[in-house]
C-alpha cells in the first residue's frame, strides 16, 4: 500500500474558495492533472486527485450542478445514480475492499458542482479506523505517482459496463 504525506488542508481550503469551479474547468480541459476514467454528454467519472483511499473516485454532472437532490428530475437523479452504481461496481472489481462507500458532501463556500465519492475501504482496516475516520484528509493522502493514477484509472475504466 502506498505511503501517506501531509494534506495540507489550510492551503487546500484557500484554493478551492479562490478558484474558479475545478470540475467544470477540469471539463473545460483548462486543469491538468486528473485522471479521467469516463466522460460523455451528462456525467465525468474521474479519480480523485487526493486521495485518503487507493481507488477513491468522484462521479459528477456535466453541467454545473449545487444541489444534490435539488438541481435534479428524479429521471436525471437516477440516472446520474445509475451511473454511480457502475462506477462503485468498477472500483469494486478493480481494487480490494471490504466496502465501498457512496456519499455526497460539497460546500456552498467551496466545492460547489455537486459529486459523489466513491471510496473503497480495503480489507483489514480497524473498526475505529473504518467510515468517516477512513476519509480524514487530516491522516493524510496517499502518495500515488502519476503513472500509477494513469493505471489505476485505466484498470477501472475496464471494468466499468455502462451496459448494466
Ligand atoms: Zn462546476
């Protein structure tokens, strides 16, 4: 498993409240450096550029979305989830876990454009260690060189059936 170094956060929370939306400017092709599993007209599927957990990834709308529930038809709600249900399905097909946890958080002060994360807990981790306590970017990230991100975003990508 892959070693962890510091998050700094301060620097992190500074950034993303300064900073135009980084999903739709990642989708604008004008942020380099992340690793995109899957794009079409509604929805990105990409890995997360911090992770805590090996195979963390965020599923997003297109558009420039806020509202988890609110900015959605229940058709596009479910939609987006179907896709979520293939994404978690993927990782969990592609990495080892005990579970896999789906959650959306986002800020109105920051990290607006709503996303889900899907994070996969691997085998063995403590009860204490294991839900919210396994996302804390305050135990830090996991130190993953970009060629293994490029990999693990393609390992994924193969086993994601949009089909299903
Ligand atoms: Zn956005």
């Amino acid at each position: 498993m892959a070693n962890r170094r510091t998050f700094d956060l301060d620097e992190y929370i500074e950034r993303i409240q300064n900073s135009p939306c980084f999903i739709c400017e990642m989708i604008a092709g004008r942020l380099a450096g992340n690793q995109v599993i899957h794009q079409d007209h509604s929805t990105i599927i990409f890995l997360n550029k911090y992770p805590v957990l090996y195979g963390y990834v965020l599923v997003a709308p297109v558009r420039h979305r806020e509202h988890v529930t609110g900015d959605f038809t229940v058709e596009e709600y479910l939609s987006l989830q179907r896709m979520v249900y293939q994404t978690a399905e993927a990782v969990r097909t592609t990495v080892p876990a005990e579970r896999v946890y789906i959650l959306s958080l986002g800020s109105q002060q920051g990290n607006r454009h709503v996303h889900w994360h899907i994070a996969p807990l691997p085998h063995g981790v403590p009860f204490k260690g294991q839900q919210l306590e396994a996302l804390r970017v305050e135990n830090g990230i996991l130190e993953i060189s970009e060629h293994e991100m490029e990999d693990l975003a393609g390992r994924i990508r193969q086993h994601l059936d949009l089909t299903s």
